[in-house]
C-alpha cells in the first residue's frame, strides 16, 4: 500500500467531491476564510489534475457558484450540478459544453442508460445529455428528494425526505410504490438492493430492508432516532453509519437481516477497501480526524495514518465539510479529510 498526499498552495480551501478517471482526478477546491464557517465560500474552482506528475490539467473559475453533489462522468463530459444550473464540461480540455441554466436548490445526478436525471428539489428533471435541453420533469408532493436516482428492474427508486422511498415509472415518472418508513423522519440514504429487497438506513429510528413486490418490511434494525444516517452495502453486509446524535458503526448481516457487532465509532465517510478491511475517515477522542483502516468481521480499528500537521479545532467538532468524501476505484482511494490537501491511498 502506497499513501500520498497532494497539497494545494493556494489560500485555504475545502477539496471537495472527486472523481478518479485513469491517472487522472477532478475535483472541486471551495475557497474560504481559515477561520470562517466550513461551509462559507469566496470563490470556487474546479480542477483536473494528475495525480502521479501533481500538474493542473486545467482549472475553471465559478466565482460564488458551488457544486452541490458529487459530478458524474458521461462519454467525453463532467457534468456539475451547481446552484446556477447544470453545467457540461468537456473532460479533455475544461470547456464549457453547454450549460442548463436553473435555480438549483438541492441536488442529486446520476445517469442511466443515454439519460441524465437531476433532481432538484421535489422534481426529477430529464437531461439530453448532447444539448442540456430538458426533456422531462415530474414534481411530487414531497418536501425534497434526498437521494440520487437509481434503477433496478427497468424501475426507478429515490428516497425522499417524507418517510418514503419511491418506485417510480422510467417512462411517465410516475409513482409505482410507496416504500413507508415508521414516522416523519427523512430518509437521506440511496436506496441499495439485496436480492429482492430494498436496504436503507434513515433519521428514523430504524435501518429497514423491504420487499420490493408487496411493500412490507422484511426486517429492520433498532437505532437511535434522529441520529444522521449513511451506510455502506458490500456483497453480504450492511455497514449502518450513525453521526450527530450517535456515534456508531453497525453491521448487519443480510441474508439473515440480524446485527452481527456494534462499534462506538464517529465516522464522516466509509468505503469497501478490499476483502477484508474498510477504511474511514474518523474523529479521534482528541477531536482530530485520521484515515483509519477497520476489520470487516470484528469492526476493531487496525491501522490509522499518522498524525497529521493539520489541527481540527471547534468547527470540526460535529464532523468534516460535507464535500469532505472518498471516491475509489480498483487501485485507489482518493481522501478528502484536511483542508487544501488530498490523500491518495494506492493498494
């Protein structure tokens, strides 16, 4: 295993959401005061780079505009959901492609088959991914969507922030099933598929598998209400992530839908590493956060990174900015956790 970090010598600034293609990363840098809120901004850029020379690629200036999720790569485009609208970029040289222009308030992107779905809001919008014109758009009488969109059986399914995952026509967009979780929290978790059920941790007080057929729940697993839920869903194991509220990593075994241990762990972001371990970004009791390595069968911490220069002070108490992710592929990790810098973690 090979660690490497990159730093950017610029003014103070917040790595956020990147995106790993080949020897190449793409990534946003929100730029900001040092001791300003963690989610103000001054400027904001996005960036190629590549990551064994370190060199710029090219970079493009979206003054106050910000990204609002994580970007997606389709054939020879980046596309940015941003508070101004959708923008198109061409990967090879960071030029604008085309841009959908729009108020965007809350936002999720995905692409299936040939179609872009932007959600924005309580609407999915259909985007042609060679002009950015839109092709469609269907609002529900929901508060926010709080997933991204994704597909299984040729349906559509999204989480929303009503207690309600959604099975939802490809075609009409319209609702199918209603998957209804006990109480009025939002869900905030992709919906993730088990054999024929459907997985997800919520706010509520319950990570809740479904059938996707009849709507009923299968099984579901007691955790603290209210606590902000994320999760991670290898081949045979859910790994339910509790932070503000609780702090906890749970695993749950999902071919009997039963609790096999529970960690007392605050974590921002989890990956599958490889066979046997994890690797998170955790908050240590001294309120600093490392890159920590965690066996998949016991949970116990088996390695972290050396400390950092880096101190985390009293806006990072709760957790790390919320474009502070992992993004993997086969060979690599890309880390943000430490403003202005990037971990790449190589196997």
């Amino acid at each position: 295993m090979n660690i490497k970090q990159i730093t950017f010598s610029d003014e103070f600034c917040y790595p956020c959401y990147p995106i790993i293609e080949d020897e190449f990363i793409y990534l946003g840098l929100r730029f900001t005061n040092k001791d300003s809120d963690i989610n103000s901004v001054k400027s904001y850029q996005i960036r190629k780079i590549n990551s064994k020379t370190e060199d710029i690629i090219w970079s493009i200036n979206l003054s106050e505009d910000t990204v609002l999720c994580k970007p997606i790569i389709i054939e020879s485009k980046i596309l940015f959901s941003t508070t101004s609208g959708l923008i198109a970029i061409d990967k090879l040289n960071g030029r604008q492609v085309w841009k959908y222009k729009a108020k965007i308030w809350d936002s999720h992107l995905s692409s299936i088959g040939d179609k872009i779905y932007l959600t924005n809001k309580n609407a999915i919008e259909v985007i042609d991914i060679s002009s950015g014109t839109r092709q469609k758009q269907k609002k529900y009488r929901i508060k926010w969507i709080d997933s991204p969109v994704v597909t299984k059986s040729n349906k559509l399914f999204i989480s929303t922030s009503n207690s309600k995952i959604l099975e939802i026509d490809k075609n009409s967009l319209e609702i199918l099933t209603e998957y209804k979780y006990p109480g009025g929290w939002a869900i905030a978790n992709t919906p993730e598929f088990y054999q024929n059920q459907i997985l997800s941790n919520s706010y509520a007080s319950y990570i809740i598998s479904f059938d996707i057929d009849t709507g009923e729940i299968v099984w579901r697993i007691k955790k603290k209400v209210g606590s902000e839920p994320k999760q991670l869903i290898t081949s045979e194991t859910l790994f339910a992530i509790e932070i503000l509220g609780a702090h906890k990593l749970t695993s749950i075994n999902l071919s009997k839908g039963k609790k096999t241990w529970s960690k007392d762990y605050h974590i921002h972001e989890l990956i599958d590493f490889d066979d046997n371990t994890l690797l998170g970004t955790l908050k240590q009791e001294d309120g600093q956060y490392v890159i920590g390595f965690l066996n998949k069968k016991s949970g116990e911490l088996i390695n972290s990174l050396p400390a950092n220069n880096f101190k985390f002070d009293d806006k990072f108490q709760y957790r790390l900015w919320s474009e502070a992710v992992i993004e993997k592929n086969d060979y690599k990790s890309v880390v943000c956790y430490k403003p202005s810098e990037i971990t790449i973690v190589t196997k």
